[in-house]
C-alpha cells in the first residue's frame, strides 16, 4: 500500500484504506472516498491533487492525500 500521492496523473486506482480520525475518515466518505472505491487522479501541483471520485472533481491537499491508501 502507499499514500494516494504517490499515483501519477491520469492513473485509475483504488482505495484499499483510510487512515486518520474518525472525523476526517467521516469527512472523506462523505465526498465519495471509500474502501475498494476507483479514484482517478486528474492533476498536481506541489502535491495537491485533484482528482476524480465517481462523477465528482474534488481538490485534495497534500495532508488529506497522504490518509488514502491505495
């Protein structure tokens, strides 16, 4: 497993787990991250990623990027 900042643009993966408190996992499935979940990463810079959940566009910082692991 590693952190979801380490995909590529353009890179289809899926989520294997989510680390953090209870109320940022909370947060993140709530805007669509879940387990065994596609994400396709769309852009970085300076390892902010936005990337694609389903058929929502969703800006992540570097932070919240590093709780998903893929």
């Amino acid at each position: 497993m590693m952190p979801l900042t380490m995909a590529k643009p353009g890179e289809t993966v899926t989520i294997h787990k989510i680390t953090g408190r209870d109320e940022v996992r909370q947060h993140l499935a709530e805007l669509g991250f879940v387990v065994e979940s596609d994400v396709t990463v769309i852009s970085e810079i300076a390892g902010n990623l936005i990337v694609q959940v389903k058929e929502s566009r969703i800006a992540l910082d570097r932070g919240m990027a590093n709780r998903i692991m893929i």
